[in-house]
C-alpha cells in the first residue's frame, strides 16, 4: 500500500463575512481553491505578500478553522471530517510556531512550564521526572541550556524565544510544525540562526514544516518546495531552488527581482513589495492588472495552475499562467 502523503490540501476555500446588519453584506475571499501537497520530512515554504492568504491557510491546515468548501487530509483523513474527539486526538501531530517571539510565550509561567505545556494533550500524560527529561532534551535540541527550564521568558532574546517556541512546539514529537512568519520579528543573524535549526530538525529528526513567510529570501533559504501565493490563490509551485532559479509566473518573477539576490541570504529584511488583498477581479487572471505581460485572454479566462513538461527544469513544477510557454521561449531566444 502506498502511503498517503502528510498533508494533502485539496481544493481549498475560505470566504469572510464582514460588514454589520444594516451594512450589507460583504464577502471576502481569504482563500481560492488552493490544492498543494506537503511530502513527510520536508519543509515547504509558501510565500507571497501580506494579505494574499497565508495565515487564513495555516489555520486550516491546523484545524483552527473551518473551509467554505475543500478539504485536508491529514495523513489521508479529511480534518473536517472526522468527529471532535479523533480531532483531538490527531492535534498532538501539528502544531504552530508563531511570529510574535514575545506575546506568544505566557510571562509568568517558567521556560520549563511553557516547553511542556503541550504534553497535556497526550494520553499517558508523562509524570514529573520524565516530563522535566522531556523538556531538559528538547532545550538542548533547539540549542539551549536544561538550565534555562527554570527562567522565566523575560530573561530571553527574540531568537532564544523563538527557540523555546520550536522546543514546546516539538515536544509531543508532532508530525507537522506549522511556522507562519515564524522568523519575521528577528534580527538578520538570528533569523539564520533559527532558519538553521529548522533544517537540522529536519535533517536529524524527520520534522516537516509548513513555513509561511512573505521574505522570499527566507523561504529561497530554507524551504525544498515552495508555493507562491497571490490574492488568496496558488499561482506557482515547485521545487524552491527550481522555482527561483527560473520563476515561471511574472508574479514569482516580480518577487525575485525585488530581491535581486536572491540566493545570498542575510540582505536587510525588506517591508512587503505591497498589500495583495483578494479582489474581485471577475473571470480573469488576478494579477493581469500589475502583469507586464498580459494580454487579452487573461481578462477573459481564467489561467488554472498547471503542469509545462517534463523537461528537467520544467518537472514537478506548475504555474497558473497562460503565457508560460510564450515566456518561456521569449527568455530562452534572448
Ligand atoms: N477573521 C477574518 N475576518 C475577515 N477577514 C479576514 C479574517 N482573517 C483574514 N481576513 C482577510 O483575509 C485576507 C487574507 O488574510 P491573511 O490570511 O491574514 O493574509 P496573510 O497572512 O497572507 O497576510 C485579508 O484580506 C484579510 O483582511
Ligand atoms: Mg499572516
């Protein structure tokens, strides 16, 4: 039998009602039909800029929300399918490390306190001693002291907070850490430093992360695969060294030359290029308004994301463009 893949997002949606009872109603499209699958031991980067959709995805995918419609199985089982109680039970496989290195850790509990927090929603909940080895261990694993189990967070760093944030969040040994902005808030070098960590997790213990970020520098960083994200749909998928190596979306393109050095992480951490809020854009290509590139049928037809090929740079990518291939030819006669 073929083991289902960790994450499986199939078709996802999420719309947000706002506006009060004499307002009218207004709907906003946090989220269109984005299907992507994240591969055990992995970590898959979704980048894109503020608004596009990114935190409305990681709280699906952690079961913190619901869809308008689309699912995500988890391990092959649909999260909204299964009862409350067998949702509970599959929480201790993901949880989520946050931006906020400082509102995020509770200031009057001790580092100890807040690592094994998590260990609450285990079965056999562990006693004392082994609950204080646990933690002891998993300090150590993120590269801090056992002996930091007894301070409280004030005592610490945005990078070593962040640090304590990845032990609690590996504590019950989840199958899926969800990462949204994770290294945002940090200083240049620590953002290394904790990018670091996330991949010797993986390398060493098999760890697969979701890490949301809109630093395209970070995400070319860290990440194996990568989704590129714009007004609340997929727009390019890939391997990441692939993707940005040779982006196929001017989306993805417009990204990378805001970022010109791409490969060589540790430039200033630039504010976002802009604000990509769902629009309603009718039919067409979401982007058609700020592309170079468009032409007539991107208003009238929307481009689906799609494969180009099975040519080596080309495999296992997807693109939701329809002038990929006319690119593509463009930039290889130039
Ligand atoms: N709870 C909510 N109610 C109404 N609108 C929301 C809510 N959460 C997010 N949105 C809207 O959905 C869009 C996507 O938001 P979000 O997922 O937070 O984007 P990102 O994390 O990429 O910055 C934005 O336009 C945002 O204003
Ligand atoms: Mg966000």
């Amino acid at each position: 039998m073929i083991e289902p893949p960790l994450v499986d997002i199939r078709h996802l949606s999420r719309d947000y009602a706002s506006g009060g009872l004499f307002a009218g109603r207004h709907v906003t499209r946090a989220l269109t039909d984005v299907s992507m699958t994240v591969h055990r031991g992995t970590i898959h980067g979704i980048v894109g800029e503020s608004g596009c959709g990114k935190s409305t995805l990681a709280r699906l995918v952690m079961a913190l929300d619901r869809p308008t419609s689309g699912s995500v199985l988890f391990e092959g089982e649909d999260l909204f399918g299964v009862s409350a109680r067998e949702l509970k039970r599959k929480r201790r496989d993901f949880q989520m490390v946050f931006q906020d290195p400082f509102g995020s850790l509770d200031p009057r509990q001790t580092v100890g306190r807040i690592v094994a927090e998590p260990l609450h929603v285990l079965d056999g909940k562990p006693g004392r001693a082994e609950r204080r080895d646990k933690v002891a261990a998993m300090l150590e694993a993120v590269g801090l002291s056992p002996d930091h189990a007894a301070r409280y967070p004030h005592a610490f760093s945005g990078g070593q907070r962040q640090r304590i944030a990845i032990a609690r969040a590996l504590i019950t040994e989840p199958k899926l850490v969800v990462a949204d902005e994770a290294v945002s808030a940090l200083d240049l070098s620590v953002q290394a430093q904790v990018l670091n960590l996330l991949m010797d997790l993986r390398d060493r213990r098999g760890v697969t992360v979701l890490f949301i970020t809109h630093n395209l520098a970070v995400v070319d960083a860290v990440a194996d695969r990568v989704g590129v994200m714009y007004r609340g749909r997929l727009v390019e998928s890939g391997p990441a060294q692939a993707v940005f190596a040779r982006p196929l979306h001017p989306y993805t393109r417009l990204l990378a030359d805001a970022e010109p050095d791409v490969t060589r992480f540790g430039r200033p951490d630039r504010p976002p290029l802009s604000v990509s809020a769902p629009i309603d854009v009718g039919v067409g290509c979401s982007f058609r308004n700020r592309c170079p590139r468009a032409v007539a049928r991107c208003a009238t037809e929307r481009p689906e994301l799609r494969s180009l090929g099975d040519e080596p740079d080309l495999r296992d990518r997807q693109t939701a463009c329809h002038r990929a291939e006319v690119l593509l030819d463009a930039e290889t006669s130039e």
